[in-house]
C-alpha cells in the first residue's frame, strides 16, 4: 500500500488507536498533495484501483473541491480529463487504458460512495451545462439498458442535482438561481420528455422483478414534477399506471408509497386553477379512500393519509379562489367527498406532517365565518374537527408515570407534547368562535365520556378534554364568560362539582387547576358557586395535593383567585384559614423547610384579608420564625467558638427569611400603617429582628441578599415607618460590600429616593461620601478593556457597578436632590464624578447610558447655575460646563462618525444633546454661546453663514427646528471636515 493510502487510512480513523501526532502528520501530508496541479489525475488513478472506501471517497471529496473551488484556473485539458472520468465512471464503464482485470468500479461501492460520485458529477453540470457540455443527460439515457447499477446512479444524479442546485427547500444564492434556471430551461428543451419516457419504461419493465429500484426512481420522479410539463405525466399513460401501483396489494408498499408520492406531487404542481381543479376531477382520487382503513398503521397508510390532505387542501384552495359559482360547487362536492377519509387518517394514520393538516382545517373552518347558521353537514364537519382534535392532543398511556413522576423521559414528552399541541388549539380556538355551543357541547361530552371511560384510559381522555376546556377560554371575552348563558354556565358548573378517579395524576390535577382559574369571571358573577371554588384549591386537588409541584401551583393559582375575589372571601376567612394552617405552619417548622417548599407561593396570600382572624393567624406565623432566627443565630455564634460548621444552621436562617418573604407579600402601605397598624408593627419588629443578621454575618453573601430583599418589600410596605431602621440597615449594607453587594445597595438607595424623593435627603447625605469614596476607588479611571480575554467575571461585575452607578446619579440628579453632591463632605468626589460623568456622555459605547449622563449634567445646570453673573454656587462649574462639556459633549462627540443619527436611541441621545444647549444659552446668555461658535465651530470647519444661523435657532423658540438644524449642521460638517480635528 503506497504512502498516500496509509496517510488517506490514518486520517479517517476514529478508533483511537492512531497517536494524535501520527494523525496531524497524514492530515498534513494528504494535505500537500491536494495542492499538487496533478491532483485531478492522481484522485482518478486512484479511484480506478483502490478498493478501499476511505481512499474512494477521499479523493471524489478532492475532486468536488477542486471543480467547485479551482474550475476557472483549470486547464481545458484537465476539465475534459475530469468530464470523461467521471462521466464514465458514472456510465459503469472502464476508464481508457485501464486492465479490465485489476480495475475497480466506483458504481460497485457502497451507497455514499455512489452519492458523493453524483455530487461531483452535478459539479461539473453546474459549470458546464448546456454551455460547454450539453449532451450530459442525453449521452447517459443510452447507458440506462446496462440495467440496476446505472439506472440506480442516474436517480442518485437526479436527486444530487435537485438538492445541490434545483430544489427551493435549501437557501440559495442568487448566482445559484440563475444557473439553475438555466439548466432546468435546456432540460425542458432537450432531454426532459426522453428522461420521462425512460421512468415510465423502467418502472413498467422492473415493477416486478426489482420493485426497490422502481421505488427509486419515482421518489427521484416526483422531485421534479413540480416544474417539468404536467402533460408529460398527467396522460392516459403515466397516471394509469401510477394508480396501479397504489392499488394492486402484492406489490411491496414502499413501491406504492412512492407512486403515491407522485400522485401527490400532480396534485400540489402549480397551475392555473379551472386547470388544477379538471386535474383533481379526472384524477378520480375516491379509489384509494379504503387503502387507509385497511392498516392504519402501515407506511403505506401514512402516504396515502398524507397525498389526501394534499388533495383537500388543493380543493379548498380552489372553491376559495374560483369566481364561478358552478367551479365552487364543484370544488365542495369533491371535498365533502374527501373530507371524512380526511378525518379518519389525521385520528388514525401517522402523518408525515400533522403542521399541513392543522392549516388545511384552520382554512377550511374559516370558510365558515360568514356563514350563519351552519347547515347540518357544517356542523357534521366541525363535531369531527373537534374529535380531531381531542384524538390528536390525548397523551400516550405509556408515557404515565413517567409524566407523573416527571423524570427525564416525562420531561421531555411533555416538552414535545406541549409544542405539538399549540397548533391543534388554534384550530380549537377558531372553531370555537365558529360554532360555540358545539364546541361546548362537544367539550362537556368528552369530560363526562372521560369520567366514564375505562381506567387504562381516564387519565390522559380526562386530561385531554379538560386541556380542550382550558384552551377554549381563550376564545371567550370577558363578557360572556361571565354571563356563562347556556352550555358555558352548564360546563363550568360540570367542572367545579364533578369528582375524578385520576385527580392524583399531576397532569389532570394541574390543568384542573388552571381551568378554574381561567373560569372565575364567571364565579365572580356567580359567587354562589365560590364554596366549590374554595374547596378545589384548599383540598387535596389544590393545596393538599400530594405531588409537591401539584400543591405549589395550586398556592400560585389560589393567590391570584385571591387577588380576583378579595371582599367576596371575607364570609369564607376562618374556614380558609383554617384549611391553610397546616401548609402555611410548615414554614414555621425547621424541618420542614425543604428546597422544595423555599421560593414557593403559598396560601398565606388570603392574610391580606383585614379580619382580627387573619392578624392574629399573621402574628401566629411570624412570632415563631423571628424566634428562630434569634435561636439560630445564637447556635451559630456558639458553633463558632467551638470550631463547629455553621453552614447547615446557615442555610436555615435562609430558608426562614424566604418564609418571611412569603408571608409578607401583597400587604399594602395604606393596611399596615393606617387601617391595620398592628400589622405594620409585627413587621417592623420583624424587620428588627432580620437587621441582625446583617450584624452578626457582615460578609455572608447568601445572608445579605435575603435581607436586601426584605428590606426592599419593607421600604413598600410601611413607607416613612420605615426610615428609623434603615440608618442601621444601610451601615450593615455598605461595610465591607463588594462590586457586587455595592450593586444592590445602590439599587436599594434608588428605591428609597424614588419613593420618598427629598425626605431621604439626611440619609443620603450621611452614606453618599462613603458611597463615592468606595466606588471611585474600585472603578478604574481608564476605560474597560476590549477584545479577546477581556470579558472576565470581576470586569463584568465592575461594568454592571458602574452602569448602576449611573442610574443612582441619575436618580439623585432628577429628585432635587442635587445639593447632595455640594455638602462639605461630599465636595471632594465632585470632580472625579464630573470627569466620569464627562467621558461617559461623549464616546460610551451605551447610547441610553450617554442619555443618562448628558440629562444629569442639563439638571445640573439648572440647579446650580442662575442668569445673575454674581458668586457661583458651585465655583468653576460654569466655565466646565461652557469650555469641556458644551464643545466635547456638544460637538465634537456628534461630529464622530459612530454617532449614527439613523438609530432611534441615537436620536433620542441627539435631542438631550440639542436640549443641553438650549439650557446653557438660557442661564449663561452669550458667554456660552460666543465661546461655543467662536472656539468650537472654527475646529470643525463651520463656515461663517452656517454659523450666523445656529445663533438664530438657538436664539429662537422652537425647540424642534434648532433639532433639525443642529442635525443637518453636523451632517454638512461632516463632509467637510478635511481630517484636522480630532474627535474625543
């Protein structure tokens, strides 16, 4: 075996055994004779006599490589060598000078060898056909008589040349498209009426005696249906015996299949459609209705299934788009007659695309919106859409415990499920708002069939008709949901007092659950049905259930039937709390406090309620966490001393702030401080108890987050009652805090400003110096690095400091709370602030981030600077603001090129930018304006008119023309710029 060959073997293998360094050595030396100019010659020596697969395929890949990459450089002598290889090796024939005995034949190898020998074969077509080689497919036909082998590669051929080249399904380039509009023009000419004739013959001649090759053939056939002449298929010839094939039971049924395929591919071709719709009528397309009841689950039942929906929609498309009136009728009684075999495969048949069928039925249910009222074959019609449907949505039983438990298998299938369904319950939608009081006749059908059915069979029909109620809600408004006239009232009522055998199964239970919700705007009306309500989500079917995803759901759900009832449930309180106790006490319980149970809502939404029960229920539940926590704190300390892990105790103190968290939720600001005040003072002590931890546990992330949290909720819920403990919790907060723990400070800090504005102005002036001071000090003073390698964890933690760094200036900026940065302890952080500040609003690469900047400077200006020249108040920051901002920020940043006015967030940057200098010329008259025209414009190379009239602008009134003219100013000095100034 000579060199080239080991290297060809050692390259491919995948067996491990070859050293990774002997490897890369043949990868390289395969690689160096690739580029050799003998290549071509070298890869068909080789194909002749190598018997080994690796090397084959090897060199038919150079080969494709070098036609598709090198064929304009190549010789005319190489490209004729190459045609004529290939071309006869392709054909079954030897090569000129080759010893028949010791030659290989390429056709002989195995099937991916043949492929990649018609892909290089459809290479050299691309570039030659009919220009340079146009006798290719009519010097092949002849070759057809040597049998099997040749006629197997010319379908693979003609396949390659579909997926490389012709067929629409693949992306193609507009170079592509022009060749292949160019060979599909010369086959229509030349050839194509010879290579339809030969199908015919070799189907007709070896539909016996080798039915596999005749498979082949016309799954290569129907691929180019779609634009050959339809005469030269459609004729007394070729449908006959398609049709044939379809319905004689002893041919093998991938053969009938195709042939079927075929038949599909006439009926979908485009055409004139008085044309398309004589086809479909001649085709006489009713003699393969029984084929798909004979054995539903066969290949060849699926093919069928799927050339009938083809057909249908062919037929619907037609009654929608002929004018005459005879030509509709037509169309429908040819629908009609398909469409219960229709119904029957989509039930029944695996379908190679349930997608058309959905679109087929969500067509054929829109031709009867303007129809009112439906005829008795309409409303036929849509009762077996619907079953179609409930058929179609149903879960497989043997897929039940695993969806119960809901392990990997179980989530996938319901993954899987959950996506399949979604077209099915748009046509349930549209359906429904076509006919609804069948829609909800056949729903309560299905929901008492499915209560009455077998076992084997309850869970998933009891599933499926209540996800079909479920999904039907959505084609309901509001208003008539809640009037609930007729069926709806009927079915809802069905729903809330029937009793299910499966409620245990986590499907049933959840979409259970979900259909309630969805209905209770008809309870809302109908509170004489709330009783039934309540004991759906307080029993085991809701809260109660045993499966925890079941139980935590239901508190979800039951949160939100809160939020929509609210005063019809104070009759209700002590029962419901009642029923709570026990789940709600679990969060009172160490043990009790799983992973499971953390993050979860809960039933303890209803303590919103003001009654005296629920205070004291509230105080029940709060009064023994906050115990906890004092005793778990108290452990740990003495863990501590005694070199114990604490990490288990810590990880408890966790859970219990989260229960808090919980029990917490929904309380309002008005409730606990005005109406209920006792509430507003558990939580006060609550929160005394939580700002502890911060005390003992300074540096423990985990521990610090929970009670950031707790403090955000307390911030909203008891308002100005809060301010006495935040100078502690904001000490505890910023001692020691990381860029990280620095972000949800500031944050916390921008909650208090926006909901209080200037009544925390003595707390902000008290921790901004310490703010600053720590944050000056860790943000570098250079700009973040870029590219490669520069996106580590601590500078994207820096970034997202400082972009939150910008949201508290803003914040403090625009609540008249600007004065903050002038206290006595604050002034020394102005200038690195004003320098950030700066940079920021002139190149960062954040548009709404710039926004920010260039707004906290326009606040600034108004805060700090008045019309009277006299003592500044801030000395030094208007000569800033007129020589540095106004001409860096102003100017020179919107000449850069970057600044690209096309981008909305561009432009809304722009008119902050024009805005500032409206400001500038209002507090600082001509001192701003002659030095930005006479300093400023004569570096950009500002012509003197052009000039003369931005005074104007800005001198006027409207806001909008200085906008425009600012714009097309800097666009006019942007062409002019002749390279001499130096954007920042």
């Amino acid at each position: 075996m000579e060199d080239l060959e080991k290297a060809i073997l050692i390259s491919f293998d995948e067996s491990g055994r070859v050293e990774s360094a002997l490897k890369l050595q043949a990868v390289g030396f395969i690689d160096k004779i690739k580029e050799s100019p003998l290549i071509c010659s070298i890869c068909v020596e080789r194909l002749c006599f190598s018997k080994l697969v690796q090397v084959q395929f090897w060199c038919l890949q150079c080969l494709h490589d070098v036609i598709r990459v090198r064929y304009s450089s190549m010789s005319l002598d190489e490209k004729g060598f190459v045609r004529k290889s290939v071309f006869s090796m392709a054909c079954f024939e030897r090569l000129e000078g080759v010893d028949d005995e010791s030659s290989v034949r390429v056709l002989e190898g195995p099937p991916f060898i043949k492929n990649k020998l018609a892909q290089v074969l459809v290479t050299l077509i691309y570039f030659e056909y009919p220009l340079i080689w146009s006798s290719v497919f009519v010097d092949y036909l002849p070759h057809l008589g040597k049998g099997a082998p040749v006629i197997d590669m010319f379908c693979r051929i003609l396949n390659a040349l579909d997926d490389e080249l012709i067929s629409l399904d693949y992306t193609r380039t507009q170079d592509e498209l022009v060749v292949a509009t160019r060979v599909k023009d010369a086959m229509r000419q030349q050839c194509v009426a010879q290579i339809v004739r030969a199908w015919y013959n070799i189907v007709s001649l070896y539909r016996n005696s080798d039915p596999d090759l005749c498979s082949s053939v016309l799954d290569s056939m129907r691929r180019y249906i779609s634009w050959i002449d339809i005469g030269l298929i459609v004729n007394d010839a070729f449908i006959p015996l398609l049709f044939e094939l379809i319905l004689v039971k002893g041919l093998p049924e991938q053969l009938r299949g195709s042939a079927a395929g075929c038949v599909l591919a006439v009926v979908s071709k485009r055409m004139d459609l008085q044309a398309k719709l004589s086809l479909l009528q001649n085709l006489k397309i009713s003699r393969v209705f029984g084929l798909v009841a004979e054995d539903s689950d066969s290949e060849l039942a699926s093919k069928i299934a799927t050339l009938l929906t083809g057909y249908a929609t062919e037929l619907l498309e037609c009654s929608k788009k002929l004018n005459s009136e005879d030509l509709k009728q037509t169309s429908m009684e040819l629908l009609d007659e398909v469409l219960p075999s229709v119904f029957f495969v989509t039930q029944n048949c695996e379908v190679d695309n349930a997608f058309s069928i959905v679109q087929f039925l969500l067509g054929f249910v829109a031709t009867m919106k303007s129809l009112s009222p439906l005829t008795e074959k309409q409303l036929l019609h849509v009762g077996q859409i619907l079953e179609v449907i409930r058929t179609q949505i149903c879960y497989d039983p043997i897929y039940r415990n695993n969806l119960d438990v809901l392990d990997k298998i179980g989530r996938e299938e319901e993954g899987r499920m959950v996506e399949f369904r979604k077209d099915f319950f748009v046509l349930l939608r549209s359906v429904g708002r076509v006919a609804p009081d069948v829609t909800q006749m056949f729903i309560r059908n299905s929901l008492g069939n499915a209560v009455a059915s077998s076992s084997d069979r309850n869970v998933e029909e009891v599933e499926a008709a209540l996800s079909l109620f479920y999904a039907f809600g959505e084609s309901i408004n509001d208003e008539v949901m809640r009037v609930g006239n007729g069926p709806l009232g009927q079915l809802v009522l069905m729903l809330l007092s029937t009793t299910f055998a499966c409620h245990s199964n986590r499907l049933v239970a959840l979409v259970y659950l979900e259909t309630v919700t969805r209905y209770m705007k008809f309870v809302q009306v109908n509170d004489q049905y709330l009783h039934l309500v309540l004991a759906a989500f307080l029993d085991e079917r809701g809260i109660h259930h045993p499966n925890i995803n079941v139980s935590r759901r239901a508190s979800y759900l039951f949160m939100r039937v809160v939020k929509s009832l609210k005063a019809k449930l104070v009759p209700f309180i002590e029962n419901i709390l009642q029923n709570l106790q026990d789940t709600v006490a679990q969060f009172t319980r160490m043990n009790s406090m799983s992973k499971e149970l953390s993050g979860s809502e809960d039933g303890s939404h209803i303590l919103r309620c003001t009654t005296r029960e629920a205070i004291q229920y509230l105080s029940s539940l709060l009064t023994p966490l906050c115990q906890q926590v004092k005793v778990e704190v108290l452990l740990i300390n003495a863990e501590v001393q005694n070199a114990e892990d604490p990490v288990a105790k810590i990880a408890n103190i966790q859970q219990i702030i989260m229960a808090i968290n919980a029990l917490s939720k929904g309380f309002s600001e008005r409730l606990v401080t005005a109406s209920r005040p006792a509430i507003g003072l558990m939580f006060k002590q609550t929160l005394d108890v939580l700002l502890q931890i911060l005390v003992v546990f300074p540096k423990i992330e985990p521990l610090r987050t929970k009670v950031t949290s707790f403090i955000h909720r307390m911030v909203d819920t008891l308002g100005a009652s809060v301010f006495p403990y935040l100078p502690k919790a904001l000490e505890q907060l910023l001692a020691e805090s990381e860029p990280r723990e620095l972000v949800g400070f500031l944050v916390l800090i921008n909650q208090l400003i926006c909901k209080f504005n200037t009544l925390v102005r003595d707390i902000l002036e008290e921790i901004y110096p310490a703010v600053a001071g720590r944050i000056f000090n860790i943000l570098p003073r250079d700009p973040f690095p870029s590219g490669p390698g520069s996106s580590t964890e601590e500078i994207r933690e820096l970034q997202e400091l400082q972009r939150t760094l910008y949201t508290f200036l803003h914040v403090i900026a625009t609540h008249d709370l600007s004065s903050v940065f002038l206290s006595p302890r604050s002034r020394g952080y102005l200038d690195p602030m004003m320098q950030l500040l700066l940079r920021t609003a002139c190149g960062h690469k954040d548009t709404l981030v710039r926004k920010a900047c260039v707004q906290i400077f326009i606040r600034l200006i108004k805060d700090w600077c008045t019309r009277s020249y006299g003592e500044e108040m801030v000395p030094g920051f208007q000569s800033f603001i007129i020589e540095v901002f106004a001409t860096n920020c102003c100017l020179y940043s919107v000449l850069d090129r970057s600044f690209e006015f096309r981008d909305a967030n561009t432009l809304v940057l722009f008119g902050e930018i024009v805005l500032a200098q409206k400001i500038m010329y209002e507090k600082f008259g001509n001192e701003f304006l002659i030095h930005f025209v006479s300093k400023g414009f004569p570096a950009a190379h500002c012509p003197q008119d052009l000039a003369e009239e931005y005074c104007q602008k800005l001198q006027g009134s409207d806001i909008k023309a200085l906008k425009s003219f600012y714009q097309s100013l800097i666009e006019s000095l942007r062409h002019q710029q002749n390279g001499s100034l130096v954007f920042r």
